[in-house]
C-alpha cells in the first residue's frame, strides 16, 4: 500500500514539476523584451553575458557586493546544497559512476552546512528588522520546509538509518517504469517523513519564489549584452508596426 | 513649497555615513503623492482624463497585457526570494526611513496585486504568499510609492537576480495613467513637448534669440565669434539637448562649453527647433507610445535637416533614451554616416578631441574649483560611452581632469554604478515632493560633505539636467552653496583656449615673459 501510494505520489509530482516548471520557463523564454535594458557596465559581447551569467549563478557576483552576510549564508546552503543533490544521485544511478562515489563523504558534511546555512538565513530574517519587514509566512515556511528536509536526511543517515538498497531498488523502478516486480518501499516512518517533505517541494516549487531558479536566466537586467549601438535590436512586433514616416 | 518636515533637519543630517541604515519608521512618506494629473494632461498622451468607474478591472487587465509583453515584468515578479539584498540600497529609503521605500517592498505594491489575480498560490493561498486585491487603499499607496522611485537602478546592481524596481515602477505608472491617475509633473511636460517641442515650452522664437544672446556673449568674451547654429540644413551635427541648457544656470554654462568644443573641432552643426529637447518623459511614465513618439522628433529632426551624425548635451535620462532605445524606438539610423557612433555623447565627442590634442586648455582657469563628479544613474546604470564597459564613468572623469587642477572622488560606495541618485530623478523634479527630494538627496549630500572636509572640494560637476536642477535646490538645504552644482562642459567652457581668441593671446604673451 505505502509502495503503490508513494509511487503514485512521485510519478504526479514529477509530472506537475515538469508541465509547470516547463510551462514557466516556456513563458519566460517567449515573452517579448521589447527594449534593451541591462544594467551597466554589462558585457558588449554574448561571450561576455555567458561569463556574467557563470559569474551570477557560481558565485553570487552581485549578492556579493551587496551583503556579505547574506552572500556567506546564501553560497553556503546553495553549494551544499548541490553536493547533496550530487550525493542523491547514488539512489538513482546503477551503477553508481566514480564521481557520486567520490562525493559521498563531501554530501554527509554538506548535509550539515546546508542546514546551517538556512539557520543561519532564517536567524536573519528573523533578527533582522528590515529583512523581518519584508518577511511573509511563505518565506518562513519555506526555510522550515527545507530545513525539515535536511534534518530528516540527516536523521536517516545518522540516527533512523534504513534499508537503502530497499530504497534504491524502489527509485530504479520507478525510473524505469518497471511495475511488475516494483520493489516495495520500506514502511519506515524516518523515510517516508523524508521522502514527504521532498514531495512537499516538488509540488511547491513552480508556485514559489523557488521560480528564481530558472528567473535568473531570462532576467534582462543580467542576459543582455549592452550593444545597442553596435547592433540595432528591434524585438516587439509593436514597435516595428509603428507607422514610420521617411 | 513644502521643504523637508521638521524632524528632518538637512544641516544636521549632512554629516554621517552615507549609507547608514535607519531605523524603520512605517508609513512616514504615505503622505508624499505628487499632483494628479487634470484631464487637460492626460488626453493629449492618449489617457482617460480622470479615474474610470471600471477602474480596478481596468487596472487587472492592464497589468496582464504588461506581463505578456515585458518579460522583465513577469521575471522579476516571480524571481524575488526576499533576501533583503536590496532593501538599505535605496537613497529614498535610507533618507526617508519609510519600509515601503525598500526597493522590495516597493516591488510588492505591485508584486501583491500580481500574485493574487495571476498566480495559483495567490488566488487559491493570499495570506500566506502576501497576496492582495487591488483596493482604493493599495492604489492609494501606488501612487504615493511608485512615484517616491526615481528609477535610478541601484536596487537592480545588488540583487542576486538584477530585479529592476525602475521597471515595476514604471509598470505601476503605466497601469495608472491608463485607468486615469496620471501624475500632473510628467505628463503635462509631455503635452509640452508634443505641442511646443520642449520640456519647458520654450517656443522657436524665443529659443533663437537666447541661443543669438549666447553666442554674443562668447564672442565677447573670447573675441570668436562662436555660432550657435538652429535649424541650418546640411550641417553635419545635430545636437540634441535638454532644454534646460536654454535656459537655466549651471545647464546653460555647459551649452556654451558645447559651442566652444564644436566650433574648434572644426565640423559644422545645428540644432533642431522640432527636436529642441532631448529629455523623454515618457518613460518616466513606462509609455512605450509616448516614448516613442517623443523618440520620434529626432529621428524627422535629423532627416529633415539632413545631418550625418547625431550628438546629445549632458542629461542622464535623455542619454539612456538615446543611447539604449532610440535606435529601437525610431531607427534605423542607416542615414547617418556609419563611421561614427550612433548616438555619440558631448562627452564622447569632446574626450575624443582630448586624446587627439586638439583642443587647447588653460587648467588653472580652474584652480578655483576643487572638483567632484556625480555620476548620475542613468548614465552609470543604464548607457555607456565609448567602447568599454564603464566607459560612461572613465570619460567624464577624463574631460574633467584634462580641464581642472584639482579632481577627487567620492567614497567608492556612492559613485560610479553604485552612485546614488540626486534624488529628483524619474519624473519626481516637482515641488510639490520638495520633502520627498531633499531627504532622498542625504546619502548624496553626506559623501560631498566627506570629500569637502578630507580634499576641500568646493564643486560637483554633473552631466544630467534633472541632477543639475535638483542640486541647485537642495545643496542650499544641506548648507552648501547653491552654486556648488556644475556642469562637466562648463568646466571645459572656462579652460578652453579657442584658437584665435584673447586668451590664447595672453597664454602666449604669459608664455614670452
Ligand atoms: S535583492 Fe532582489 S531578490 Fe533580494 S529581496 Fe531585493 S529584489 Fe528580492
Ligand atoms: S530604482 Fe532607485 S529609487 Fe527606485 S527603488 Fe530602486 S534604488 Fe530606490
């Protein structure tokens, strides 16, 4: 039963996650930029704008410069939050390459810096009067989400621990759309906490503020190149419609 | 007009840290709204004339057809995380203290109303994602905080994602006026500029006898006889400039700097009566049509007088117009001769005169000012010049150099793309939001007060008509002298030695003895 309920559970929420993300983004790409407006000094060159952008999404270039404190909490959960992701790959990979073997031992230690970092984040906007201003509960809600994600992580690695080849076996058949011998889920309350939460965020992610994720691609201010001399840019099919005298 | 509230006392508040964090005083701009606009305003842009009866609808459907055709709209609603990156980087914020000038907060005016009609969290959770109807209390704040946004793009360089409150501010102005709350300030200017063809209606007549009235003048002073040339076809310059440089001090300086660089630099040039303005109001208000349409004059101005290359005086705004939309609002340009930039800066064009030794100037013409430059953010955030990245920092900061002993910077933290607004930017020079203007011009006024006391620096040059006018307004407030304000071409003006004139008789008489 708990096998049928979480498999059905996966495959809708992976199925929201792809239709509104895509949908999204879909939205994102299509919608017309009808002026040049990236914030200057930006790159003159496409080149350019793919650094700038490598820049933006490695580092937090303009977090950066902005607050340090918020840049060290912000990087920290953020690059931990991609070795856990990495490590994850394990329970979805037979065999497993050498790299996500390599990373294990990184992932556990990430799992701890990841939480801290939300902590730390969370203790911000809660002491921080003007970050506590434009706090909604959403936004409280949404570091108690994945901090509830990380603990319950952890607590299986280290406390709950549970038959993770079982686990396994359940993801890859999943993956692979083999129900006939769909290995059963172990009922293990510690996991399914877990795998709730994680299900929790999936469904989430493309009605939240999670939307920075792929935002940060198209955002004009960031993916322009500044070249409207070089080259005229005319993207609105309104604009060019206009009549023209001479 | 109303100068700053009394708890609010300029002199006292001048020195200080310039981007010290206040403490948060919740609603203490709401009162700060600039004058409606009357129906006479509105309709000539295209506007209902005053609030429709369907106006929340209106305003909905409005803001979606925005959505659909700006994809900065519809990123940056979305993208926001709420980090507080943004939220001590607003000069308005940090010299009013009021939360709602957060460029964050700004954003969730709009953001809220956004998130209720067209996102599933806000039409199915409102509460928990801050989600909110449109009600006369939210428009009522609209007009208040989005025109407390100078649209200077400072919040934009520090957020993680480059979110540009200039952009929902402009939405939000945009979303306004179409349902009939225009603001008086901009839109009646851009009446003037479709009727008369300025922002201050200045008619052709009265333009030529004050540009024949500069031109005696220099050639009083110098012995040239230096032309300020209107309407002349087959010139091969058009020089586009903001109409306060026919008009007001320190902006009129500058022009004569202007004529002076171009009368030795040899190329022929006019300007244009139908295009005697080169600010564009519009979008101040996110009009794209009357952007365009004030766009528009200069590209018949240029045809009908037949130039080959385009120049633009010293105004931040009109520059960003210029240089970033003008070839896509009204290009292209393919007249004009390719060798040269289109459009080319007056600073540009004079540096480029510079680096190739052919002007002439006497620094210690200068030596009384001890010199500091405001770069002004739409210039800095929004343009460039020359060929580089920063180019619209390095140049202007040459010119004066070339032209002045004694140049200093101010805290790296308020200049360059991190400078902070005058404070009168984006449409909000009116007096009516005198209040509004002189505290947002505090972080500005502490880091001049900070190179006055460490260098002695007596002057800041600008290059932007808006900063020029609100300086002279507020410098006086803050204890400066109200002609502490200069231009970056009057500067160049006082040094210049034009070929053949009485200074460059005394230079070289000084030179023999
Ligand atoms: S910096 Fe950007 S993402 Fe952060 S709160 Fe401000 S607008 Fe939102
Ligand atoms: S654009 Fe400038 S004035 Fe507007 S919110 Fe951002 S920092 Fe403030």
């Amino acid at each position: 039963m708990v096998t049928i309920i979480y498999a059905t559970a996966f495959y809708a929420a992976s199925l929201l996650l792809v239709i509104a993300l895509g949908r999204r983004i879909w939205l994102y790409a299509t919608t017309p930029a009808p002026l040049k407006i990236p914030t200057t000094p930006a790159p003159t060159t496409k080149g350019g704008v793919v650094l700038r952008m490598v820049r933006e999404v490695t580092v937090f270039e303009s977090l950066f410069r902005s607050n340090k404190w918020i840049w060290l909490f912000g990087w920290i959960f953020h690059l931990s939050l991609a070795v856990v992701l990495l490590r994850h790959l394990r329970y979805f990979l037979q065999p497993v390459p050498y790299p996500i073997a390599l990373v294990q031992p990184f992932g556990v230690i990430a799992g701890f810096t990841m939480v801290a970092g939300l902590l730390a984040l969370w203790a911000r906007r809660i002491v921080v009067e003007r970050i506590r201003y434009i706090s909604g509960p959403s936004d409280h809600l949404m570091l108690a989400l994945l901090v509830a994600i990380g603990l319950s992580g952890l607590n299986l690695k280290f406390l709950a621990r549970t038959d993770i080849v079982d686990v396994k076996e359940f993801f890859l058949g999943l993956m692979y759309f083999d129900f006939s011998h769909l290995h059963r889920l172990p009922a293990d309350p510690a996991l399914l906490l877990h795998l709730t939460l994680v299900l929790c965020l999936m469904v989430v992610f493309p009605f939240s503020k999670l939307l920075h994720a792929p935002g940060v691609f198209f955002s004009p201010s960031r993916m322009q190149a500044d070249d409207t001399r070089e080259h005229r840019y005319a993207r609105s099919a309104k604009l060019e419609s206009t009549p023209r005298r001479a | 007009m109303a100068e700053a509230s009394s708890d609010f006392d300029p002199r006292e508040k001048v020195h200080g840290d310039p981007i010290e964090m206040p403490h948060l005083a919740c609603g203490a701009m709401a009162g700060s709204k600039p004058y409606p606009a009357a129906p006479n305003h509105q309709e000539p842009l295209g506007f209902p004339g005053e609030l429709v009866p369907d106006w929340h609808d209106k305003a909905i459907s409005r803001l979606g057809e925005l959505l659909d055709s700006n994809k900065a709209l519809r990123v940056y609603l979305d993208s926001c995380v709420k980090c507080g990156a943004c939220t001590d980087k607003c000069h308005y914020f940090l010299g009013t203290s009021d939360p709602k000038n957060m460029p964050v907060a700004r954003q969730d005016l709009l953001r809220k109303v956004y998130r209720r009609h067209f996102t599933l969290a806000g039409k199915y959770f409102p509460k928990l994602v801050g989600a909110e109807d449109l009600t006369k209390d939210v428009l009522g704040d609209w007009y208040s905080y989005f025109h407390q946004c100078s649209q200077c793009r400072r919040c934009s360089v520090f957020c993680p994602y480059g979110i540009d409150t200039a952009e929902i501010s402009m939405a939000a102005r945009d979303i306004m006026d179409t349902i009939g709350m225009g603001q008086k300030y901009s839109n009646e200017i851009i009446g003037k500029v479709f009727n008369i063809g300025n922002n201050l209606g200045l008619p052709p007549k009265a333009l030529k006898a004050t540009l024949e009235g500069l031109a005696e003048e220099i050639e009083e002073e110098t012995g040239v006889p230096v032309k300020l040339p209107i309407d002349v076809k087959g010139a091969e310059i058009l020089l586009v400039t903001p109409s306060a440089d026919f008009f007001a001090s320190p902006h009129m300086e500058g022009l004569i700097g202007y004529a002076k660089v171009l009368h030795e630099s040899g190329v022929s040039w006019t300007l244009s009566s139908h295009a005697s303005e080169a600010a564009n109001f519009g979008m101040f208000i996110g009009s794209q049509e009357n952007m365009q349409k004030v766009a528009m004059r200069i590209r018949d101005a240029a045809i009908e007088l037949g130039v080959k290359r385009v120049v633009i005086g010293e105004c931040g705004h009109a520059w960003r117009v210029a240089y970033s939309f003008l070839n896509t609002l009204a290009g292209p340009f393919d007249f004009l001769d390719p060798r040269y930039p289109f459009p080319q800066h007056i600073c540009e064009f004079t540096n480029d005169l510079i680096e190739k030794g052919k002007l002439k100037f006497d620094k210690s013409k200068n030596d009384e000012y001890r010199l500091t430059f405001h770069d002004s953010c739409n210039v800095a955030r929004a343009s460039r010049m020359g060929d580089k990245p920063g180019g619209q920092f390095d140049i202007p900061r040459a010119v004066l150099r070339a032209v002045c002993n004694h140049y200093f910077d101010m805290a790296p933290e308020t200049i360059r793309d991190q400078t902070f607004c005058c404070g009168g930017g984006g449409g909000l020079l009116t007096d009516e939001l005198m209040d509004l203007r002189t505290k947002g011009a505090m972080p500005r006024m502490r880091a001049l007060k900070e190179v006055a006391e460490e260098h002695g620096v007596t002057h800041m040059a600008a290059i932007c008509a808006i900063c020029k006018a609100q300086f002279s307004k507020v410098l006086p407030q803050y204890g400066f002298d109200r002609e502490a304000i200069v231009s970056v071409h009057q500067m160049v003006s006082n040094a210049i030695i034009l070929t053949g004139s009485v200074q460059e008789k005394e230079l070289e008489e000084s030179h023999h003895d």
